[in-house]
C-alpha cells in the first residue's frame, strides 16, 4: 500500500510524525509527499522518512500557477489532493492499493478494515460521524447536524482507492472540480475538497463507507469513541484505534475532555513529536507562494479579483509575474466581474 500526503513548509514536522507511525505499523508501505511550494528544501530532498518528495507544480498540472492564484493556502492544499493521488496512481503502478492521509495524522495500527473492504469496493471513505451525537442541540459548541451539512458528511483526511475503471472515472472528476471549485465558500455550498466527497456517494457506485470508529479520530467526534488501552495498545469504543487525525490540534490541547482521560497523553505525545521534529523543520515559515515572484506580497484583493473575474484570468499565463498594481489594473480595464459561481 502506498501513501500520499500534501504539505507546505509549516507542516514538514507533522509529516514527520505521520512518516514516522506508518513505518513503525505498516512497515511495507511507501510515503509520497506533496509539497507546495516554489522550491525544495536542501535537507528535503534526501530525508529518508519520505519515500519520494515531489513539487506540487510538478505533479502534472496543465497550470499550476493559474490554478493556485485564486485560492488561499489553506485551500491549495485541499486543491491538490486529486492531481496527488493522480500523481501516485499512475507513477507507482506497481501498488494495488493507493491512499491520500492528511499530514497531521497519526497512525497506531495497520489499516486491516480498509484491505477488508477492497475486497469488495474500490473507494473507501471515512465519515465525521459513525452515529447521531447523544446531545442533539451541541458537539464541542457547534450544532452536529449543521456542521454535518456545511462541511460535507465525509472527511477528506483520508482516502482510500485500489486499481479499478471506477477508480479512475472518480479520481478524473474530482481533480477536475477541485482545480477550479475547491474553495472555503459557505455561501457557495462550499468546502474546499470534502463537500465534492458528498456528491461522489451519489456519482459512483464503488464507494464504501468505513465506520469503524478506530478510524479518523478527531476533534469532531472524539465524544463519541472512548479511548481504553490494552496489551496491544490503543482501542476506540473496545475496536483497534487505526489513527488519530489532529485537525486543529491547539483547540483540541485546549479542549480536553475530562471524561476521556486517554485523549490527553495521546494528544501530549503527538505535540512533543512534532515539537522534536521542528528543530529540523521550523514553523515559521511563509508560503512561498503568498509572493509575487519579484518577493512582494500578494494582496487578498488580488487574490479575490482573480477568483470573480475570469475576463482577468484571460489576460496572462503566470499571475505570479504581475504585482498587486496589475492586477488592479487589468481587473478595472474587465470589468466584466462575477461574483464566483
């Protein structure tokens, strides 16, 4: 089984830990690493932890700097996730098996229940919840049932394919949506890759759904799987606890619940992880692509104008030869502008 995961600088550490666990459990498998940004580190390119570290600009996009122009950081990584595991299917072919795992992720068991259901199907997703919440109005101050709809019923951390003509017709739509429709647009019935993990249930018909609550423990669901521990390690509700997905970890530190006492030196080991491994790769860094290439920074306005008006989007090739100036130029001059849609 192979593995893929998409960084940016700030996150190389929490892909150390993720690097780390998969070894240590599932010591066949392979890590493909995305990493968005410009250039590659030096002390990247031969890290052993990564199997391969490969540019997002060269996974195959037909434009990447036109892709990516429009979206925030946050959703660019969300944006490459199809284009990555792309990447990784047709390069690898010697690997039935291909998995996309977010990079703050922590793996505790061999992933048994996801081979099980290849058996049978060629996509296995994980949902946010395996149940409805006991507290119907609240989950963590939020309302289930409502964060349920505004974020998609599937979580995109992982996602599990084999070698399949569905898997391929799957994947050929969902990169296409996700290189000009993956935003953070509420409004727009929006979010990012996951709210498209929705419709794909109804789009194709090889989907399994895994609920198996040892699988993508989260913030969101933690009230609903009771962490114990025994001779072979962790469980969640009495199954194999396969991984911990620590999504928004500083509110999750902050957040404990008194009434899952495991949770917190699970959640203490995996910060002291990824504090080690920031010594090797800080988190201070900028996106190397909130500039210009000419190293000013790039304005949201900018940003937003190339999003609304594709009269604009018309004008060049590389947005990132331009300035903020321009741009604001060349978006008066069309004033044909829209709001996304």
């Amino acid at each position: 089984m192979i593995f893929c995961t998409s960084v940016c600088l700030n996150h190389l550490g929490k892909a150390k830990v993720l690097a780390n666990s998969l070894k240590k459990h599932m010591p066949n498998s392979r890590l493909v690493m995305c990493l968005i940004e410009k250039t590659m580190p030096s002390n990247l390119k031969n890290d052993p932890d990564f199997d391969e570290v490969v540019l997002a600009k060269d996974m195959g996009f037909a434009n990447f700097e036109m892709m990516i122009f429009k979206y925030t950081q946050y959703e660019t990584a969300c944006a490459c996730k199809g284009q990555l595991l792309r990447y990784v299917y047709q390069k690898y072919s010697d690997e039935k098996f291909v998995c996309y795992i977010d990079s703050d992720t922590q793996v505790f068991y061999s992933f048994d229940e996801v081979l099980s259901a290849f058996k049978t199907h060629s996509i296995v997703f994980t949902p946010h919840l395996n149940a409805p919440p006991e507290d119907t109005h609240t989950i963590w101050g939020e309302n289930a049932e409502i964060l349920y709809l505004r974020v998609g019923i599937i979580n995109g951390g992982f996602i599990g394919l084999k070698r399949s003509t569905e898997t391929e017709k799957f994947l050929t739509w969902w990169t296409v949506r996700l290189e000009h429709h993956a935003f953070f647009d509420a409004e727009m019935g929006l979010f990012t890759d996951q709210r498209w993990l929705t419709a794909a249930l109804v789009l194709f018909d090889d989907i399994y759904i895994l609920k198996h609550d040892g699988y993508n423990v989260a913030f969101w669901n933690i009230k609903q799987r009771y962490i114990t521990i025994n001779q072979e390690g962790y469980a969640a509700n009495g199954v194999p606890f396969r991984f911990f997905h620590f999504s928004n970890i500083h509110y999750l530190r902050d957040h404990l619940p008194p009434d899952n006492p495991l949770v917190t030196p699970i959640v203490l080991e995996y910060l002291s992880l990824w504090e080690k491994y920031q010594e090797q790769y800080p988190t201070h860094y900028e996106w190397s692509y909130s500039f210009f290439d000419d190293g000013l920074k790039i304005e949201d306005n900018s940003r937003e104008a190339f999003k609304n008006n594709p009269k604009l989007r018309t004008k060049t090739i590389n947005p990132y030869l331009l300035s903020n100036k321009e741009i604001r130029k060349l978006n008066k001059k069309n004033k044909t502008r829209v709001r996304y849609r």
